[in-house]
C-alpha cells in the first residue's frame, strides 16, 4: 500500500474544497487497513477513514494526519431466488454502480438512491435515504471491522443490530466501527418499471436541485429536525402537504427565513434548494462555515429550532 504524502482532498470531495492531507493513502483490501492503522499510531497521527467525499466537508488547512479512502469495490449477486436477489457490496462501491445493476436485472428497492452521489458504505453508515426509501429497507446484513479491536477482524452484524434511524445507525454512533462489506436483498420486479422508476426519481431530483451539477455541493447540509406542532401546523398550511411525524424540511425552515441566494465569499444558499449551500467556485471551508452558522442563528431565532449538521466536517 502506498502512503503519499502532502496529497490535495479537493479532489475527494464532491465540494472541491480542502487543502492537503499530510498523508494519503487508499485501502482496497482488509490488510491495507491494518497497515494504514499501524503507521498512524507509530507516529502519533490522527486517521480519517474517507468514502465518496460526497458528504464531507474538508478544513482549508488540510488534515493533520493520514486520510485513508476506502476503495472495496466488491460487487456480486451471491443468491439468486425467484422472487429477490440477495447482493454483496463493498463498502467503496459507488450508489450508482449499484443502481446500474438494478436498472440491467430489474431489481426494485433501491430506485430512490438515483442521482444520489456516494458510496455503499457511507449511505450504510448514515442511513441514506430519500422519496420514502432508506438504506436500511434492503440491508441484511454488514460486515464491519473494529479498529480498536487488535486483530481487525471482520464481524458479522445483523440489520437489526444496526440501530439504524433518521440519518443514524450504530456505526454513526461508534467511530471505531468501519462498513467493510453490506449484503443486500433487493425484489426482483419488471426491468421497464424499474428503469421508468428510476429515471423518474433522477429526474425530480434534478429538477429540485437545479445548481447540482453547475455548482459543487455535498448535498443536505443539515438533517429535518423534530419541531413543536405549532411548526408542523405552519409548513402543513404552507405546504399544503402533511408533515412525516414530527419532523419538517430543514430546506423549508430556512426558506421562511429568506435566506435563499444569501453568499459568504464563494459559498452560496442555493436559489431553489435552500438545504443546499454551494460552490460557487472559489468557496472556502471557511466561507461554508459562516454561512452555516448564519443559517443556525436565523432558524433558531425564528422557529426556536436547533438545526443539526448531516454533513461531516473534517478538520
């Protein structure tokens, strides 16, 4: 495995915002972890475990350490039954990729991941999900190593002992866990209708997210907060649509604050997404932060609402 030193992260992030790592290196194998391990502690360094970069936002300093990316790229159907198909994935695989074999054996389940950038292992650990789907509605099971355990070995952990919620799952929740591989189970169903399907979501997304693809972006910045019923009645009139529980659109709290369009240095509220803040090409990690802080004050001053980051921030 090679370490590279003084290694821009602009490139690994869907932001395009960082400055270097002081160490780099890409894990594709179990014993790269290992190794990549060792030469952290040997020198007292601080490791980041790196997936798509689509949900990451990188300090302009860079990262005093090593930043390791996952590259398990493991992809294969391992149980073919007449009515689903059970899939391996490792955790590197991009949304896409899998969403490609969907569309090719018209397996339905996974259609709301369209246009989602990422990888498998960081929608696992995030609980992904979007138009009414989640990652943990086709997960079976996952393989995870333990990076404080000394021997790294791979354990099997059932669905139901992920504690998977909104955005959440135990491998949020306990940093040493690393997603190594996922075994999916996946519906078979009419290859037309999934690609119909498919198409159709993609389509809303891009038409929802209108700077996606113009401008960089990460994504959601912040996860739907739970909100006094005073607010749920509020968006429900606003929106004329019922509210899911408890919680509202982070995106929509932020729009009542007029805050779309609003621009710190190169970092921009999108116009039509007001969840998103883009790059508008000269953005800094700085300029992201302040325009989140803002966001923060306005939401909370407004709706006494505490908005809380879904993007992680790596410094």
């Amino acid at each position: 495995m090679e370490i590279q030193e003084k290694k821009s992260l602009k490139e690994y992030s869907t932001y395009k915002i960082g400055g270097k790592a002081d160490y780099f290196c890409v894990i594709k194998q179990k014993n790269d972890i290992a190794e990549a391990i060792d030469f952290a502690k040997r020198n007292s360094f601080k490791i980041f475990f790196l997936g798509g970069g689509s949900n990451v936002l990188f300090s302009d300093k860079g990262f005093p350490g090593v930043i390791a990316k996952i590259e398990n790229n493991l992809l294969e159907i391992v149980e073919n039954c007449d009515k689903h198909v059970k899939i391996r994935c490792g955790a590197g695989v991009e949304l896409s990729k899998l969403g490609s074999l969907c569309v090719q054996k018209g397996l339905t389940g996974f259609e709301w991941a369209a246009g989602i950038p990422g990888t498998i292992g960081g929608a696992v650990r995030g609980n992904a999900g979007a138009y009414g789907g989640e990652m943990k509605d086709c997960v079976l099971k996952i393989f995870a190593i333990d990076k404080g355990d000394e021997n790294l070995e791979v354990q099997e952990i059932d669905v139901r002992e992920c504690e998977f919620e909104y955005r959440s799952s135990t491998f949020k929740n306990n940093p040493n866990l690393l997603v190594w591989e996922i075994e999916l189970e996946l519906k078979k169903g009419a290859s037309d209708e999934v690609k119909a399907k498919t198409r159709e979501v993609f389509q809303k997304r891009n038409e929802g997210q209108p700077s996606v693809g113009k401008f960089p972006s990460v994504g959601c910045m912040f996860k739907n907060p739970t909100v006094s019923q005073e607010v749920v009645d509020n968006f429900e009139f606003d929106r004329e649509q019922k509210s899911r529980g408890d919680k509202v659109p982070a995106g929509w709290l932020i729009d009542r604050c007029d805050l779309k369009g609003e621009r710190i240095g190169g970092a921009m509220i999108d116009h039509k997404q007001a969840n998103f803040i883009v790059n508008m090409g000269d953005a800094t990690s700085e300029d992201v932060l302040i325009l989140m802080s803002l966001i923060k004050m306005k939401v909370r001053n407004k709706f006494k609402v505490q908005l809380e980051e879904e993007v992680k921030i790596v410094m």
